[in-house]
C-alpha cells in the first residue's frame, strides 16, 4: 500500500465497583431490565450526584499503570447529546480537566519494541442500552447500565497497522486484569473498543481525514475492521476521492464498515462543567497511597520469568500475559519446583485444553498442587508422557487430584520387565513381516512394532523401555 496508516484507538473500561458511579444503585450484569436505576441516574430533577470514591481511586490505579499523570485538579463536565439511553440528554463526562494525561503503553510486535502514547485517562457515566423488537415494530431501553463507573483510555495516533492495535490492547487488558479493576469482558460489554484511523503518503506530517469504527466486540473485529477500512480508504484515494470523515459500523457478518453518520466534533457536544459536581484537588498522598498498592504488572513479570527462572521470552511472554496461568505457574513450582516443565505443561496441554473448549482457568478449578503432584507422577514414571495427557484431562473435568485418580484406577504405567517382556514376545509373534522388514534396515518397522505393543498395553507400558526390549528381541532373531 503506498499510504501510512494513522490509528489511534479509544477503550472503555466498565469498573467492577459493586454501585454506580454517582448513586447507589448496584452494577451487577443480567439484572432484571430497569431494575437498577433511581433519580439520581434517572436524571430526575433536584437530584445531586455524589462520586464513588472506589471508582475514584480505581482510575487512579489505572493511570498510574499506565504511566500517566495524574492531575492536580480535576472536574467533570456535561456532555451534550440526545439519545433514547440517555435520560438526562447528557452524559457527565470530563473534558478539558480530566483525570489524568501524558501516559505511555510499551508492546512488542514481533521483536520490534513500540512506545504508544496515552493522550488521556479520564472518567465518565455509562449510557443505557438500547434493545431493539426483531419485528422491527419498538425498541426498548434498559436504563441498568445508566451511570455505571467507565474509564476511557485514549492512545494517541502512533499506531500504524492492525498487528500493533491488536497487540496494544492485548496488552492493555492484561494490565488492566492483573489491576482487577474490571472483568474485562467483551461479551458483556465491560471492555468496549474504538477505532480511529486515517492514511496520508509517506513523509507528510498531517494527518488525513479521520474515520472512526464502532460496533467492535473483539480485538479480531478491531484487527479485521482497521484491515478493511485501510484497504477501502487507499482505494479511495487511489481512484482521486476525498475521504469523509464520518463514524462507521463494523459489520461482522459482511466483514466490512459501513455509513453511520457524520464525525462528532468537541464543539457539536457543548461541553460545559458540571454544576452539581465541585472540581476535585487530588492531593499527592491520595495518589502515593494508591502507587503504593499497585501490583506486579505483566511486563514486570515477565522480566523476572526470564531472569528467576530461566524462561524464553515466549514462555515468558505466554503465561504472564494471563494473570491467573502466571499465579498458577508460581504457585505449582512450590510442590513441584522445576519451572521449565510446569511452563511446558501449561503452555502445551493446558492452554490448548482451554482454547479448545472455550474456558478459562477459572472454570476448571485446577489447583496449582495439582499440576505439581502431575508432573512428579511423570518424574518418577508413574505415569508415561500420554498417560499424562488423558489424566491432565481427567483432572480438568472432574476436579480430581491426579494422585487419587491413578490410586483409584489401573492408570499406573507399566515398567515390570517381565510384563514388557511378554508384550514384547508377543507383537514380535504376530507381526512377522515387520519384525523381517526391521532385518531389512527399515527403521519405520521398529515405530510400528512399538505402537503395536503401546496398543496392546492400552498406553501403559514405558515407552523407553518398550523400545530398548524390542530392539533387543529383533537383533538376537536368527
């Protein structure tokens, strides 16, 4: 493509405080529609808003993590708009004096280090939702979420292509999981993502007109959407069109954007400062409190996995960017303290475990002893490297300690020689003709003879040992 791609990114982050952001009224998903409001969210008239201090010291929390500045003063301000969901007719929002600005987020796209700047950090009110009749005869709205607790992070246009968004925000929700300030769940709309993107020509400094993506429920949608609208734009200007700036909807199903109106301006949202809410001095002690609490973040970790025990930048890489398999790895080496072969295991057969049946850690309930008492069982061949395999399964589904299910079932490998012996003798009987391919030179003989023999001991046997006895049965053959 002969133009650079301009992208800036807007996420908002719905906080897991337990009430709303200026009321009482409880957060919590799937509720009754309606069921959670009062005057204040409701808008209702003579009512005052009064700030969460949770979701107050949350955003602090956030912009720390992410290298911000935290503002001396901060006010929130009326933002302007008129839509079903939202019953004041405004959002409270802030604009000139937000929380905090002046961030940066580091990635990696392959091995290429990136810094991407943070313009801002600040905190608003949610707005409703809207639910649509199928027939296409009324719409509803669900005024629930009115006045939830959001951040909005806001980058600042130094992406430039869909690998670097996806991985900024790959990286932005392992930081925000490991803060445990959301649920960062897409689904349910805790985690919302924007996209803002743009193309000029090589060498020029401005920017082009810019075009903004909404209706991304995934950071796949977020990587295929920048693809499209790339692509669409630079045919644009190939063809000598002018790009519009306007706001776009993904479709998924089409996998395409298309037309959802003209581009908002600050000044078409008549920001104002909020009159019932005074603004706010952070005092430093606030904010050294709140960096004091911070955790380990994923960065962080993943050096310390590196030097401490020895892993590759891709294990390291791996298990850190998901706070509940770096917990479990640290946790499973105080049983079992070899961290190269927990790595393996949870980068091998228990990730694929969970890709493959769409859950989390969380849902399985393996327990970090567990994933050790495994591996010692394969450590002291109690359990052959496949044998493992169908156990790790076992526990993940029944919630079983691997111990009790090998004490409770004939799972114990196979390594008395005279047992091996006989299974040896007997594979050797019934394939002849690969027991005289094997006299030939065909090395491929000896793997099937061994696959024979691992079959008729149902996994069981040792492999090493089964292959050493057979070899030594086929040489002493006439």
């Amino acid at each position: 493509m002969n133009y650079e791609s301009v992208i800036g990114l807007e996420v908002h982050l719905q906080l897991s405080t337990k009430t709303k952001l200026f009321c009482g009224c409880l957060t919590k998903f799937g509720a009754p529609p309606n069921s959670q409001t009062c005057p204040v969210c409701l808008g209702l008239p003579g009512v005052l808003p009064v700030l969460n201090e949770q979701a107050f010291a949350w955003g602090i929390k956030v912009a720390l993590a992410l290298n911000c500045q935290i503002a001396n003063v901060m006010k929130f301000d009326r933002k302007q708009y008129f839509y079903p969901d939202l019953p004041k007719n405004f959002q409270i929002s802030q604009y000139d004096q937000p929380l905090s600005q002046h961030g940066h987020l580091d990635i990696t796209v392959g091995e290429q280090a990136k810094r991407i700047g943070i313009t801002r950090v600040h905190m608003e009110e949610d707005a409703g939702k809207l639910l649509h009749d199928t027939g296409g005869a009324s719409s509803f709205v669900d005024f629930n979420r009115t006045g939830v607790p959001l951040l909005e992070i806001v980058s600042e246009p130094d992406i430039r292509s869909s690998d670097e968004a996806y991985h900024y925000l790959t990286e932005l929700k392992a930081i925000l999981q490991y803060l445990d300030v959301s649920t960062c769940n897409m689904e349910e709309g805790s985690l919302r993502c924007d996209t803002n993107v743009s193309l000029r020509s090589p060498g020029v400094a401005a920017f082009g007109a810019k075009v903004e993506v909404k209706n991304l429920n995934s950071f796949r949608a977020v990587k295929l959407a920048l693809e499209y609208e790339t692509k669409r734009q630079a045919a644009q200007l190939d063809r000598g069109d002018r790009i519009v700036q306007e706001t776009r909807l993904w479709n998924a199903k089409k996998a395409i954007t298309g037309p959802m109106r003209s581009k908002e301006e600050a000044a078409d949202y008549r920001y104002f400062p909020e009159p019932d809410l005074v603004p706010f001095v952070i005092e430093p002690s606030v904010i050294e409190r709140v960096r004091a609490g911070l955790p380990e973040l994923p960065a962080q970790r993943r050096v310390r996995f590196q030097q401490r025990h020895q892993l590759s930048a891709y294990d390291a890489q791996g298990i850190a960017q998901d706070r509940a398999l770096a917990d479990l790895f640290e946790q499973a080496l105080e049983t079992y303290p070899k961290p190269k072969p927990v790595a393996n295991w949870i980068m091998g057969d228990l990730s694929a475990y969970l890709n493959a049946h769409a859950v989390t850690l969380a849902d399985v309930k393996l327990r970090p002893e567990w994933l050790g008492h495994l591996l010692q069982l394969i450590e002291e061949g109690t359990l052959s490297g496949k044998m493992a395999k169908d156990v790790l399964q076992q526990v993940l589904e029944r919630g079983v300690d691997p111990v009790e299910l090998v004490n409770q079932g004939s799972l114990r490998q196979v390594v008395d020689a005279d047992a091996l012996e006989r299974i040896a003798e007997d594979v050797v009987q019934a394939f002849p003709k690969s027991v005289e391919d094997y006299g030939k030179g065909k090395t491929n003989a000896l793997m099937y003879l061994v696959g024979q023999a691992m079959k008729r001991s149902q996994g069981k046997a040792n492999p090493e040992q089964m292959t050493e006895m057979l070899k030594r049965k086929l040489v002493s053959r006439p």
